[in-house]
C-alpha cells in the first residue's frame, strides 16, 4: 500500500510538473507578441466597419467630401490585405504545430477551421434572413428615395439566398457568400478558398506517404479547377499574395514587440462579418426621405454601436475561446502521460 501511494504520488507530482512545463510554453507563446494580433485584426475590422458606415449613411446624400471619403475606402482596402497578411502568418503557425498530425493534417485542420468559422458565419446569414423579413414585410427592402450613388439600393439577400447556399455547402468555391447584402465576405470566401489551397500543400509536405502527398496535389488541381467566378482581380491576388507570404514568414519562426494590449474578447471576425448587414438594415429602416448632415453622423454613430455591440455578443455565445480550449488541452495532455 505504501509502494503504491508513493507510485501514485510520484504520477500526481509528474502530472503537476509536466502541466507547469506546459502552462510555461503556452506562457512563452503568449509573450512573443503573438497575442495582440487578435488586437491588430479588430483595428483593421474597425477601420473597414467605418469606411462602410460613411459609406452607407453619409455618401448618397454628399454629406462628405470625396478626399475624405476616397481616404477611408483606401485604409479599408489596405486593412482587407493586411487581414490576409495577419490570416496568412495565423495559418501558417497553426500547420506547423500541427505537422505531427501527419497524413491527418488536412483533416484536423480544416475540421477546426470549419469549427472556427461557421458557427458566426451561419449566425450571420440567419441574421441577414431576418432582417430581409422584415424589411420586405415592411415594403422597405428597396430604396425610394432620391439620394444617388447609393451602397446598396435594395435589400436583396432573399433573392440571393441559393448562391449563399452553394457557398456554404462549397467552403467558398462556388456561388457567393455575399447574398448582395452582406457585400465584406467577398474577402471571406477567398481567405476560405486560401485555407483549402494551403491546407493541401502542407499535407502534401508533410504527409508519410507519397501517394497521399500526390492525392493532395490531384486534390488541389480539382479545388482550383472547382472555384467559380472568373480570373482574379488585382485586389484578390494581392491578398493572396500577402496570405502566402504571411504563411512563409513562419519559416522564420517570427516574434513580434509588444506594441498592443490583448483583448480579453476576440470579437473581429464577427465585427468583420456582422457590421454591414446591420447597417445596411438600419438605412432602409430610416433613410428613405432626405437625410440631414446632423440625422448621418447619428446614424453612422448608431449603426457602429449596435455592430459593435453584436459583435462582441457573438465573440462571447457563439466564437470559439481559444484561451479556455487550449488550458483544456494541456489538462488532456497532462492526464495522458
């Protein structure tokens, strides 16, 4: 009994110093400035929430100069890059760490990118339906007053509905996520497709087998030849572009200066797909007469509120916590061994 006490207490106190060792790399992690990358990607989120606020609110109704409007679809443009820059360094750092994986790389990585996002992306379109609904049940789907140059001049996502299917059930590669009414996941259907692309060639690195390294390869030429839509335009191949590079960048196994705090929430990726639909909701709702200068700028105050407001609702309920998962993973790994 004594023999087996000091067994179980030498297990207990191996258990306990390989969970520390554990906590003290996940620590390291943290501290190479990794973490307030989800800092920067709500920034960028921000930027693009607000070029779309003007954009939708204050633009038709010249209510803003074209300077300043030009410089905020810039910035916008800039922030969508430097997403796939940030995406394609995050991407990057998760397949090598998964590299032990083997020949089940692909598979573990995108069954944990689909879990990453669709339970937001699908909120999204449930969302967007809702407010198509209503707007239509209202007969404010469409834009009947006289301003010009409008964003959106109908809330159309119904119609639309099909495409974002075939998109949902294709990952991206066909059909659009868009809906018409939800105009930012452009960019989320080409970073998908990007997932897809480089997914199959870290597999085909990485992977034990050469036939299964050549299954990737055919996989891949199959994915290419599957996507829909045409060439690329410059836009997308810059992103590509970028998203490729951040990936290679982690040959170099980069660490960054702390420069940004971390936030306690990572609410960008919901901000980044939630904001537009509800801004555009909130426009047909109140913006089919004329719009004064001072009624714009509340809007453009309000709709940011409520997407932020979402936002940060969605980071709590409904996107993944990277923090808590990854503890509960280590106490795995510890009660493994």
């Amino acid at each position: 009994m004594i023999t087996i006490g000091r067994q179980n207490g030498a297990r207990s106190a191996a258990l306990v110093c390989w969970a520390e060792q554990a906590a003290h790399r996940v620590q390291l992690m943290e501290d190479n400035g990794w973490n307030q990358l989800d800092t920067v990607r709500l920034i960028l989120a921000s930027i693009v929430a607000v070029d779309h606020a003007v954009g939708i609110f204050v633009s038709p109704f010249d209510l803003v100069g074209s300077q300043i409007s030009d410089a905020l679809s810039q910035a916008a443009e800039v922030a969508v890059e430097l997403f796939f820059l940030t995406s394609g360094l995050v991407i990057g750092r998760s397949l090598i760490g998964k590299s032990h994986y083997g020949d089940a790389l692909f598979l573990v990585f995108m069954t944990r990118r689909i879990a990453r996002i669709y339970p937001p992306l699908l909120f999204s379109v449930l969302l967007t339906v809702a407010m198509a609904l209503i707007l239509r049940a209202l007969g404010l789907d469409r834009y009947h007053g006289t301003a010009q140059a409008l964003t959106r001049d109908s809330f159309s996502y119904l119609d639309n509905l099909r495409d974002v299917g075939r998109a949902l059930l294709t990952f991206g590669f066909r059909g659009g996520l868009t809906g018409s009414s939800n105009g930012p996941l452009w960019s989320l259907a080409l970073e998908m497709q990007a997932y897809v692309v480089v997914g199959l060639l870290a597999q085909a690195f990485y992977s034990k087998r050469i036939w299964m390294a050549i299954l990737c390869l055919i996989g891949l030429a199959f994915a290419i030849r599957a996507r829909e839509g045409g060439p690329l335009n410059e836009l997308s191949v810059i992103c590509f572009g970028l998203f490729a590079l951040g990936v290679l960048l982690n040959i170099a196994k980069p660490s960054f200066p702390k420069l940004l705090p971390p936030i306690p929430i990572d609410f960008s990726y919901s901000l980044y797909i939630l904001h537009f639909p509800t801004m555009l909701f909130i426009f047909f709702l109140t913006c089919q007469e004329e719009v004064s200068a001072a009624k714009a700028w509340l809007l453009v105050s309000v709709s940011l509120i409520v997407a932020f407001a979402m936002s940060v609702l969605s980071g709590i309920f409904i996107e993944r916590h990277r923090g808590p998962r990854l503890r509960l993973e280590i106490r795995k790994e510890a009660l493994k061994h």
